[in-house]
C-alpha cells in the first residue's frame, strides 16, 4: 500500500438538507449533478434506459450509464458471448450498440421526457479519433448529464494494446476527449493493471473530471466434456460478486490517490454494499450484473440502502464517504 496517500481525499460531494426531514438525507453531488440517491445502473447491463421503464422506476434511481456507444453501429460478437460462473459471470457481447448518432435520434429523446432522471452516455472507440469522434456526435444531443469513457478497449493503431493498461495511451485518450467534451468525463478504468493508484493518478492529471472503477477481469470458461471454450471470443470479462472484494481494495486505493470522485463498482448487489463501497471512499455506485438477475435491483437496493441508513441512524448518506475507521493498532 506504499502507493497510496495515507489521508482520504477531501469530501467531494455537498450535503443537503433532506427533502423529508423524517428520512435519511441519500443525494450526492459532483461534478455539478445531483444525483437523488448514490444508486447508479452501469453500463451494458440497463440497456439504453427505456427497456427498464415499465419494471423500474427510473426516477428513484440515482442515475444510468446507457450501453457503451460507439460512432458507427456495432453487432458485436457471435454467440455464445455469456457464461455463469461460480458468483459471477462472463460475457463477451462485444460492445453491441445502434451507435451514438441512432442514440441521439431513437432513444435520447424518449430519455428527455422523463423528468429528473440522471443519464450518463458510455462512449468507446479503437483508437482516440475515434473516442473524440463520437463524443462530438454526442455533444449535438441535450439532456446527457456526463460522459463515461470506456479506456477497457483495444488500441487497433498500437498493437492491440488496451487503453487502460498503458499510462502513455490513457493520458492521450483522456486528454483529447476532455478537449472536445461539453460535459463532465468520467474515466471507467480497467482492472487489469499493475498499479491502480498510478493509474488514476494519470486520468485525473489528463483532465478527468471522476473516475469510475473498476471494469470486468479478462477470464475464461472450458467445457471438458467438448473441449471447447464457453464463450466464442475465448476470454471474457467476469463480474459478478465474485469480484467484490477485489473492486473494494481497488476503489480504496483509487480514492486515495486522487482528489476527484470515485464511482464504485464490482459485486454490488445490496444496499449493505453500497454502504462498504462509500466507507471505502466512492461517492457513489454503480450496479451491473445484479440486474440480470433481478431486473429491479437497482430500486431494490436504494430501498435497501434509505432502511440501512434509518436502522443505523445515518441522517446524511454523504457522512459514509471515506468515513472507513482503521486502527494503527498492530
């Protein structure tokens, strides 16, 4: 741990004073958006939004990240592309998605007619062009409230090698998105590194506004009876509850290292969850692979999370952030 700061990161949310004075108090704010509760859906896993509308309703949520976007359309990869796993799954869809400008024209207006809904657009690309491609094409649209930059993907230019793996090609990709966004950027970084702190540290020197972590882990299924790989790309990323304990350490020392907001990920599937999350310093949270298993857990949770916060007398959910006590004690 010799890589990460030994004070927490200044607070960098605002407390309000609760709308219901009988009620906890569970809205944060950064990066000049107010989210309702610290509840967010993830990306990949709540579709564009609109899918959800008729199970969960999306005005209790925090916010969602839709489905990553690319410039052009993609179709992804070949079936079978999901695999459960002990506690956690693998999926290898391929950043399927109608592409940022079908967005703008099909699903984005229908988002603007729901009232105070927090949506946050994925943007990926294969290499930077393409990243401030897509972001510019975003930027024609209104009522997206920050972008999410997806750096999990492979450079085509340079090898193959992923954006978020290389300290070089993470800092030109966040600089140059930063210089043609009209919104906030969030960083959503790759777990498959050696240094997560140095890493962070990079994004929020390129001008990330926050940082969201952690993504899926490169992984693998076998069939032994067939011989044969599960999913058809081979490897996959695994998320999941498997992953939880790993994704707390990660945004530990994440928030740790930098004095931007953390958005934590990795195994969320209670309110309790959301609660370890924010203690280890993420302002808030985002919830992925529960939602195949529970189509309404996102809602689940924020109920969860306003009955944690009565049952232990927390009055401002903002109190938890970076509120983890460690003893020096041996």
């Amino acid at each position: 741990m010799s890589d990460v700061k030994t004070q927490p990161a200044p607070p960098t949310t605002t407390p309000r004073t609760p709308s219901n004075a009988s009620g906890p108090d569970l809205s944060v704010e950064f990066c000049g958006i107010r989210f309702k509760n610290p509840v967010v859906a993830a990306s990949g896993t709540f579709g564009y939004g609109v899918e959800f509308e008729d199970i969960v309703s999306l005005e209790k949520l925090g916010g969602f990240v839709v489905k990553g976007l690319s410039r052009e359309p993609m179709a992804g990869n070949p079936p079978p592309r999901m695999f459960e796993t002990s506690a956690g799954m693998l999926n290898a869809i391929g950043l399927q998605n109608i592409g940022a400008r079908a967005f703008l024209e099909e699903r984005l207006p229908l988002l603007r007619k729901k009232r105070d809904i927090v949506c946050i657009a994925n943007v990926f690309g294969y290499s930077t062009r393409d990243y401030e491609e897509t972001i510019q094409i975003l930027n024609q649209g209104e009522g997206i409230a920050a972008y999410e930059l997806n750096v999990s993907c492979p450079n085509t230019k340079h090898g193959g090698i992923t954006f978020g793996s290389d300290p070089v090609l993470l800092q030109e990709v966040v600089y140059c998105a930063k210089q043609v966004s009209r919104k906030p950027l969030i960083v959503k970084l790759s777990p498959n590194v050696t240094s997560i702190p140095k890493m962070a540290r990079v994004a929020a020197e390129a001008g990330a506004d926050a940082l969201s972590l952690i993504n899926t882990f490169v992984a693998m299924a076998i069939d032994a009876k067939a011989r044969k790989p599960r999913i058809s790309n081979i490897t996959a990323g695994l998320s999941g509850p498997a992953i939880k304990p790993i994704a707390l350490r990660m945004v530990y020392e994440a928030a740790h290292s930098v004095d931007i907001p953390v958005i934590g990920m990795g195994g969320i599937a209670t309110g309790e969850d959301v609660i370890e999350f924010l203690l280890a310093g993420a302002a808030a949270v985002q919830v992925g692979t529960a939602n195949y298993f529970d189509p309404c857990a996102t809602e689940r949770i924020v109920n969860d999370l306003e009955k944690w916060c009565i049952e232990n007398k927390v009055r401002r959910v903002t109190d938890l952030i970076g509120a983890l006590e460690i003893s020096n004690e041996p």
